[in-house]
C-alpha cells in the first residue's frame, strides 16, 4: 500500500497516564490542578486535544475517583485556551492473578474490577469530547497484570459512550484490536467514521517496528482517523512516522518522560518539538476547532 502523508496534523498530548511514573520525573502531574495546568500549558504549545487520567494528588498513584476527573474537567474548560478534552475510560479492568500454581484468588493490591456503568460514570458526569475506549485484553507488561476488556463489556460500554455523544477514541493495541473495532461498528454500537489511536511497543501489544506499525495501518478503514505513538525513546520517531502513513500524533508524559539523554520532559515541550518535527515534515499542525470539523464533535461549555 503506497503511503500517502498526512498535511494537516493534530497532536494529542497524553498528560499524566496510569503508569508507576509519578516517582520517575518531578513533573508528572498529579493533583487535578497540577494535571489541568499542565494539559492547558500543552495546548498553548500546540496540542489541539488532551487526554487525561487522574491521579491521588498525596500519593500519584492512578484515581477512579469523580471529583479529581471534575475538577480536572471545569479548570480545563475555564481556561484561556481551546482544547478538546478527552479522558480515559480504560480503568476498571484490571486484573492481577496470584501464584502461577494457585492464580485464583486474585491479588487485592492492582486488581480493580468494576462495572460497565461505572467504568463511564465520569464520562457521563463531564462529557468530554472524547474518550477512550481500549479494544481488547491483553497481558499488560508485568507478569501477571492482565488488562481485561471481553466483548460484551466493550459494547456495553461503547453504547453508553455513543447515548452520551461521547466520540470514542479506540486504542487498539494489536490488530486483533482493530479486528474487534471494525466489528463494533458494524453492529452499530460505535458509529463511522471511528478514531482510533494506534498503540505501539506496550509490552505485551503490538510492537513499535515499521512492519508491525505498517500492518495497523493497513487495518484501518480509509474513512476513519488515526492517530499513532509509541513509548519512551521512540515517541518522537513515532510522530514522524504517523505523519508519513497519513495519520496524526500524540505525545506526553503517559508515554514518555524524557526530551533528551538525561533530560526530563515536561508536557509543552513535547508537543512543541512534535510540532517542530510536523512542520519540518512540510505538513501543518492544525488546532481543536478543526478538530472538531473534522471529527464531527461538539465543543462543551464551561461547567457542562
């Protein structure tokens, strides 16, 4: 399949994520005001959407809770600058089995199981314009960590997103991913075009080489917009690969913590030297109003 490049690029910046990071680098955000400042300081750098996970603002380590995802939410949408908000809906699915001679019962400490409705529930209470809808199980980097998504719990939840006239963000990880993507909008649970972000080098997915990524690529249908990264020292290879195989990118903290050799990253400055990369590539890195022209959103007042 010939490439074709994409001319007119948004960057998503992934602000905070999930991961054990918030001990790694002082400038992982975690308290709600921390992860707003940081996600409005990438949007003035040039990020036109943020995605956007919580955190316990004492400890770092990931939140479910609502009040962090409203607060995050009103300080966003109170700000100066235009962004499209999108949260995570990937939490609730977490499963971490015991001893492999006696896996059952599972450990208390990371297993976080929950309903369908719940694992919504600050979807339904923000309405961001996006959120995320991760589109299969898999074995998630430590041993016996296993990040659980079945089918039926996807169309529950994909449903539940399409009533709220939330867009889902499809974070397919391997291609059975995209496989179970194309499914669901068939059956009408999610609408077309879908967005997908594609999701690369995470142990135990679809890894970051060219093939593989060419593979993904491949796998999505031409009306849908993708988006691609991968993690730590590849991110910023990873922009200008996405744009070359006509897809747009995403940077941040989620997914790497570092501009340099021993230089720690903050949000801004990734966006920003994504932005430089885009650019240099001869496309041009467009903002959350064409965002939403193009992907059909609505943009939400403050406090709504």
């Amino acid at each position: 399949m010939p490439l074709t490049m994409n001319r007119e690029v948004f960057i998503t910046c992934a602000v905070t994520g999930s991961g054990g990071t918030q001990d790694r680098s002082p400038h992982v955000p975690r308290s709600p005001e921390e992860i707003a400042n940081s996600a409005i300081a990438a949007a003035k750098a040039g990020a036109a959407v943020v995605h956007c996970h919580v955190r316990d603002p004492e400890t770092g380590v990931p939140s479910r809770k609502l009040e962090y995802y409203r607060e995050v939410t009103d300080r966003i949408r109170d700000a100066d600058v235009d962004v499209v908000l999108n949260l995570t809906a990937g939490m609730g699915g977490d499963m971490v089995f015991g001893d492999t001679e006696a896996p059952l019962p599972l450990k208390d400490d990371g297993t976080d199981m929950i309903g369908a409705s719940e694992r919504v529930a600050h979807v339904a209470e923000c309405l961001p314009e996006i959120c995320t809808l991760d589109c299969g199980t898999m074995n998630f980097a430590e041993a016996d960590y296993v990040m659980t998504n079945t089918p039926g719990m996807l169309t529950a939840m994909g449903r539940m997103m399409t009533d709220l006239g939330v867009k889902p963000e499809i974070e397919a990880f391997d291609t059975g991913h995209l496989w179970y993507a194309k499914q669901l909008v068939k059956d009408g649970v999610l609408d077309a075009p879908a967005l997908v972000q594609l999701c690369m080098g995470v142990p135990w997915g679809a890894p970051d080489d060219l093939n593989t990524f060419m593979a993904m690529v491949n796998n999505v249908p031409e009306d849908w917009t993708f988006s691609a990264f991968s993690l730590g020292r590849n991110q910023m290879a990873y922009v200008a690969a996405a744009v070359l195989a006509g897809g747009n990118v995403r940077v941040g903290l989620e997914d790497n913590l570092w501009l340099g050799k021993g230089e720690l990253a903050q949000n801004w400055q990734l966006v920003e030297r994504a932005g430089t990369i885009i650019e240099n590539m001869g496309a041009r890195v467009i903002g959350p109003a064409e965002v939403r022209e193009k992907l059909g959103l609505t943009k939400r007042s403050p406090k709504g």
